[in-house]
C-alpha cells in the first residue's frame, strides 16, 4: 500500500510498504493558462463567455463557446481536446457568431453568423476532433448534431454530477448550476423543432450545471455556469472540491446580480482569486472597467482579486490559485 500527501501545496514522495513513490515537483509548480475569447481585443464585452483552459501537460479545454469565437476556423482555438457546455441557451451553446474578432464594437456587438441549426459548440467541436463534455441530459442531443455533420457521436461524452472523467492531465467533473436548460425549436429543427418554435416553448435537456476542473498542477477551478446562489457553492465547490480560481456570472435578471456573486465569493467559496463573466454589459474600455457598471460594483465588493477577462489576454495561474502572469 502507498500513499502521496500534501506539504505547503505540494506533492512530495512517501514511503509506502517497501516502496518508494515521487511525483515531480516541478510538474507541481506550473502554471495553468486561462485565455478569454471574446469579441473585442483587449475588452469584456456583453457577449463575452468563452475560455480556453490549457493545462501544464498541453491538454486544452474550451468553456461555453458561445457567440464569440468566430467559428472553428478561429486562430484563437488552436487545439481543442475537450469543449464544456453548461447548458443549452443560444448564448453558450453558440446559436449565432461573430463574424470575425474586432468586426464590430464593444458596446455594440454584432453576431451575424446564424448557426442555430448545429450551433458553435457542435461545429468546433467537430472540427477540432474534441469530446463534447456534458452533464444531464444534453450528451445524446450534443451526440446527434455531431453525427448530423459527419461526426462522431460517441465523442459527445457525460459527466454526471458526483462523477468525473479525465481528459489529458485534467480531471473534469459537473456540479448543480440554479438556472433553466431548454434547448430551442431551431436547434431541434425538424417538425418536433417548428412545434416547440411555434408554441413557444423549449424542450427540456436535464438541469444545467456547473463544472469544476482539476488540473495536473493541483489548481481546481470552479466554472459557474449560468447559476444563482447554491448551498452547493458552500458545501461540494469549497468544502470538497477546495476551488482556488472561480469563474463566476455577474450579470443579473438572468443569472447571480454583483451583489448575489459578492456573496458567492466572500462568504461560500472564498478562493484566492476570481475572474468574473457573464456581465451582460459594455464592461471595459481601453481595458479598464467602465464606471456605473455592474462589473465595476463586482469588484469592489469582494475580498480577493478579481482578474478581468479581457479577450485575448492570457492569464497564469498557480496551484494555489494565484495569478503569476498576465493580469495586469
């Protein structure tokens, strides 16, 4: 029998029965890189959700593609293994996209592409030979529309909430999100799509969710999803899973307000660093937040640092959750 602890964050080599087992420690002190893809250089935009997530080992994970990656042609990509979907919305699932990075401003984003029929988050996926990683029920959905354009079903894989499935150095696994996951009538298509289309309705794809990631350098980060406040975020995000870095929606009327996500932040997960998403708003200028705005009220109201997701900008974090390189 052997075992491995932890010493000030770091992994070190144990006696077992006989034996003797190491883990580098260098491999322990690298960084993991998160870089936002939005629509503007250097902003955070409404629009703005998409992350890539590259870990010390070079696995490359991408977050809720949404409306501002400009497709799977998108230099920004590089390679993807893995892309994240919190829930089915057209502004994560990717039911339209820009047409190209700086096409259009800041505080007035145009999204032209339509590709509501397959979405971002299918074409990338399938372009980039990438798994598809989700929880509830949206596997078998995501699944069809990757067969539907010449992919591979099965890469459409799930991940229900308590389990986990390893991708390259990462450990990926859902949490509860409080939020609604109806997959719309022109995603759908067919006669059951033009029913729910003409009804109004959506139909229902399993609750939303949340991820938490835990990469090879010991760093584990909380991926909020579009959520509400959660007894979760205290008990399984902090208490088991210890996130260091959250990525949290500040938005408002249609998920957790700057308020709410202060909260969040100060009193149930309490990491060491946050980068807020989701705001809804024109939220930077020259890089800088704008004043009055819901951003701006985010940052000032919690205890830890924030680090804005300017597009582009790539930020490196360590195991412990704080920012080495890239934040300002």
């Amino acid at each position: 029998m052997s075992f491995t602890k932890k010493l000030q964050g770091l992994v070190v080599p144990v006696l077992g029965v006989g034996m003797l087992f190491a883990v580098p420690l260098q491999a322990q002190a690298q960084s993991v890189k998160v870089t936002p893809l939005g629509a503007v250089d250097g902003e955070f935009c409404p629009f703005d959700r998409a992350m890539v997530f590259e870990d010390p080992d070079g696995t490359r994970i991408l977050y809720d593609a949404g409306r501002t990656v400009a497709g799977p042609g998108d230099a920004r990509l590089g390679n993807i293994d893995a892309v994240l979907l919190s829930h089915m919305h057209g502004d994560h699932l990717g039911d339209r996209h820009i047409e190209a990075v700086n096409a259009s401003e800041c505080g007035k984003p145009s999204v032209p592409v339509d590709v509501r029929g397959i979405s971002n988050t299918v074409n990338i996926a399938k372009e980039k030979n990438a798994l598809i990683v989700t929880g509830s029920e949206m596997p078998p959905i995501l699944g069809g529309k990757l067969g539907s354009i010449g992919g591979d079903p099965e890469k459409s894989v799930l991940v229900r909430f308590g389990g986990s499935r390893m991708v390259g150095g990462v450990r990926i696994t859902t949490v509860p999100a409080v939020h609604s996951n109806g997959v719309s009538g022109d995603f759908l298509g067919g006669t059951l799509g033009e029913m729910l289309a003409g009804s109004g309705i959506t139909a229902y794809a399993g609750p939303p969710t949340g991820y938490v990631l835990t990469f090879s350098n010991g760093l584990s980060v909380y991926l909020s999803g579009d959520t509400g406040i959660t007894a979760e975020q205290d008990l399984v995000v902090r208490g088991h899973y210890e996130a260091k870095l959250v990525v949290l929606n500040i938005g408002d009327t249609y998920t957790t307000g700057p308020t709410e996500a202060a909260y969040v932040i100060n009193e149930l997960i309490r990491p060491a660093s946050v980068i807020p998403s989701h705001a809804n708003e024109w939220a930077t200028e020259g890089g800088k937040v704008r004043a009055g705005t819901r951003t701006e009220s985010f940052v000032a109201a919690i205890d830890v640092p924030a680090h804005l997701p300017l597009s582009g900008r790539t930020m490196e974090f360590d195991a412990a959750g704080n920012c080495t390189a890239g934040c300002g």
